[in-house]
C-alpha cells in the first residue's frame, strides 16, 4: 500500500505541478474539493519532511520522503560509529535504550558512550598515595595536595566537570582517548581519617569518582637496644610499622623478626597503650611463650612528630646476644 500511495504521489505531482521543493519543513499543495483514490478521497498533497501531517486524505512528495529517510534512517553521521560494537557486556538484559527512535535505539544499545576515569592521591611530604597513613601529631592541621586526573576513551564524551575536594577545577579538554591532570592545595585536619572525593563528569551525564585519603595512627615499635631504660629517642630508632592492633605477627607462621644484636642487648617492644587495656599480651619467642621474662610498663611517650600519648612498653628481662623472631597475641 505505502509503494501505491508513493506512486500515486509522484503522479500527482507530475499532473498538478503544485508540489513545492522549498527547504521549509512543512507545506501542501491543496486539491479543489477531493479526489478519489483506491477508496480514499485525498484532499492535499502534502510536502512535509517531518511526516507529522499523518493524514489519510493526503499524498507525500518523493521531496518529503527523501528528506525524512535522509534525516532519520539513512544517514550515516546519526549513527554513532557504524564500526566495533562499543558495548562492553556480555548480554543485553536490563539495557534500556530510553527512547523510540530506531537509530537513537541502536546507538544506545550497541553503540553507548563510556563513562570518564579518574584518579586521586594525595601528597605530603615525600610521601604520595591514595591511602596515606602519617603518624600522630602535635600540629592541628597539615597542608597536602591532591593529585587529580581524568581520562576520555575512544567513545567518552566531553568532559563538562571536575570537581576535586568540592573545588570545580578549570582544565583543558583532553583528547579522545587522553587525560588531564592537576593538583589541588588542601589544609587536612589532623589525628582522624579525612576522605577526598574527584568527580569526573561527562557531558552526556556520565560520571566517574576516585577517593583517596589520609589517616593519622600510632606506631608500632621493636628491636634491640643495649639500655633497658626508657626514653623517647630509644623508641624513635626502632623498627615500627603502623598498626591498629595490639598483636603483631598472628601465629608462628607469622612472626616479626627481632634481628641480630649488636653484643648483649635487651629486646623491646612498643604499641599504644589503648590496644591493650586488660594485660592480656603473650610474647612468643622462637615458638616459645616467652611473657614471663619481659617487664612490662606503661609510660608517656612522645612521638617524632610531638605527639603525646601512653604507650606499652615490654623490655626484655636480660640481654641477649641471639638472633630470634617472636609474635605477640
């Protein structure tokens, strides 16, 4: 029927020479009365690109229908890529195409965009991660910087935003695929866990975020020293590591090594002292319960950084000239 009424419309066309070929996008030769055709009467030839007239008294031109097939089917540059399917996964349950439109529908489907990347560090001192843990300090803040970057690839839109730590950032466009990158001063409230966010959006809605933060811990401390007398610079020159556990090494199969003294020395073993309120500590030496012969003590320490606080202190009874690993549980 749609192939008659075609040709039909070509006859007319021919025979009235009304048809008007005019860039306007909607427009009709008008018959005098009606005429009949196949059973339908037809009032108007019609020459609307956008067939939204949708008449049953009226023909299309061959000018409409070009336009519209051109506009809205066969035009190349309305298809995202018409190469690799850019879809990356396995099925398409759930994918929901959000519009009517079949070239629309197709690109949504098969041919999507990807959403931005991102990353985020922060940087102080020497000192560069995305999960930095500095040790407890006397100061109440600290100024850092974030480290920033946002990536397109080949099928990413426009990047329309970042925003790093609440602060929208000014930067270049980057290629396509490409990145852009910066950094962003910030002043970080110390002794607690601060979180940063870098949001990445794209001019199509889509986004991207990276988190990165900053955590303030006591440290754990152990070695050998020939003084069994305290002091702060004698914990400061001690191994350490930072920990939020009172144990360290969880069994024999994970042991910390004390390492070789230098003649006769006395092992110590350091940690806050609020992992460890009830004195419940075992000290196992080389598989061996060896609590009984370390002293313990509660002593205020300060930290390289001025930091004040309690700490455990387990020394050893006498010294030692052995190499040997030990766990704490």
């Amino acid at each position: 029927m749609k192939k008659i009424l075609l040709i039909l419309s070509l006859l007319l066309i021919t025979i009235y020479n009304y048809a008007q070929t005019s860039s306007a996008s909607y427009s009709v030769v008008r018959i005098k009365d009606s005429m009949s055709l196949s059973g339908f009467f037809i009032t108007l030839v019609s020459n609307d690109t956008t067939l939204a007239n949708a008449s049953q008294k009226s023909l299309t031109t061959e000018y409409a229908v070009k336009n519209y097939v051109t506009n809205h089917i066969s035009n190349a540059s309305t298809l995202s890529y018409g190469g690799a399917i850019t879809l990356q996964v396995s099925g398409l349950q759930g994918v929901n195409p959000n519009t009517t439109n079949i070239v629309n529908w197709i690109n949504s489907v098969f041919y999507p965009t990807h959403a931005p990347t991102s990353s985020l560090t922060i940087t102080y001192s020497a000192s560069t991660s995305s999960n930095l843990i500095l040790e407890n300090t006397s100061a109440s803040t600290l100024n850092m910087t974030l480290n920033w970057s946002a990536s397109r690839d080949a099928s990413t839109d426009s990047l329309s935003s970042i925003v790093v730590a609440t602060d929208t950032q000014t930067f270049s466009q980057p290629a396509q695929p490409g990145t852009v990158s910066g950094t962003q001063a910030i002043t970080v409230n110390t002794n607690t866990t601060s979180t940063f966010n870098n949001i990445v959006t794209t001019t199509d809605g889509k986004s991207n975020t990276s988190i990165a933060t900053v955590t303030f811990q006591n440290k754990w401390f152990y070695g050998f020293n020939s003084s069994n007398a305290f002091s702060n610079s004698l914990v400061h020159n001690l191994t350490n590591f930072f920990s939020t556990s009172r144990t360290a090494g969880t069994s024999s199969s994970s042991t910390l090594s004390m390492g070789t003294p230098s003649g006769s020395q006395y092992g110590w073993i350091a940690f806050d002292a609020t992992l460890d309120a009830g004195n419940i500590d075992q000290i196992w030496v080389n598989g061996l319960n060896q609590t009984g012969q370390f002293t313990r003590s509660t002593v205020l320490y300060t930290n390289a950084s001025g930091y004040i606080t309690n700490y455990i202190i387990y020394v050893q009874n006498t010294p030692t000239s052995s190499t040997y690993s030990f766990y704490i549980k």
